[in-house]
C-alpha cells in the first residue's frame, strides 16, 4: 500500500505506510465488491449501502472510512456526518485535478463547522505545492500524487517558519503588537 504523509495538529509531518485502501468502482459498477482490509468508500456510495449490515459491521470494526467527492455537499449531510464520526477513522477528500479547490472548502466545513476532529486526508491528484495550504485548513494526512517525491513533501512543511493568517493548526503570529 502506498505512503502518505501524516501531519497531526500540534505534532511533526512523517511519512508512514498507509493500511487504507480507497475504493474507486469502476463507472456502472457502483455495486462492485468491496476489498477486504481497510478501504475508504465514496461518501455517496456509504449513503446508499452503509447500513447494510456486512458494511455496518465493517464499519463499527474501524475498517470504513468515507471520501467526498468535489460536488458532495457535506452541510447538507450533517447528520449522517455525526453519526459517522462514531465509526469512520478517516474521512478524505478527493482531488480529481490539482486546480479544483473545492475540496479546502469541504475540509473547512468539516473541521470548522461540523466539529470533525478524526483524522482528515487528501487524495488524488495532490501536488507537492498544495500541502502547506491542505494542512492550514485542516488536512491532517496527504497522500500524495505517485510523480510527487514525499522527502521534498515533508521539507514543505518547514520552510515557513512565520505564520500571519488564521489556521486550523493555530499558528498565527501577531506582528507590530506594542510591547
């Protein structure tokens, strides 16, 4: 399975061997088997089969996780987010092309106004270039696209080492305070 880069709040970005499969059915083949192990299903594939039992126990065993699509509207799925947050591990966000940013609003939303406090990754098409921004929203993991070299990945994370905008991390430095 591949890596990912894990970056916790509060803790020091790592490169660590993912056991989470995302699960990706073919077009017309929404019903296609799940693998077994850890998989991380499409929110809308959950919404349509995650209370079958063989999935809720899976589930409950902390072997499901979700990933939202771009268009998928988490506020309007809030309460079945709650419920989840009991027995999905992982939520990711999938990036289908590095210029959609719709997924920085959805970890927004998810962080910020839906409280979710689970781990929280990028998938996709997720570019060296994008992490510092990913994480400042809330993305807590990265898996990065397979070009993308993770050693360069991680020095991203300190190159910067002053911080002027609110984040999820709460690293903002006040400048020109009177002492």
């Amino acid at each position: 399975m591949p890596n990912f880069i894990s970056y916790p709040k509060g803790g020091q970005p790592t490169l660590v061997k993912s056991e989470w499969q995302v699960f990706r059915a073919p077009e017309g083949e929404e019903a296609a088997a799940l693998p077994p192990g850890k998989v991380i299903v499409p929110f809308v594939w959950w919404l349509a089969r995650g209370t079958r039992p063989e999935f809720a126990k899976r589930a409950e065993q902390g072997e499901i996780g979700v990933w939202f699509a771009p268009e998928d509207d988490v506020l309007a799925h809030a309460e079945v987010i709650k419920a989840g947050e009991k027995v999905w591990p992982v939520i990711a966000v999938d990036f289908p092309i590095f210029r959609d940013g719709r997924g920085f609003s959805t970890a927004a939303l998810l962080r910020d106004r839906l409280g979710w406090n689970g781990e929280l990754r990028a998938i996709g098409d997720v570019l060296i270039d994008q992490l510092l921004q990913l994480a400042r929203v809330g993305f807590d993991s990265f898996s990065l696209r397979n070009d993308q070299n993770p050693e360069l990945a991680l020095k991203q994370f300190s190159l910067f080492t002053l911080n002027v905008q609110n984040t999820w991390r709460g690293e903002r430095a006040q400048l020109g305070a009177a002492k």
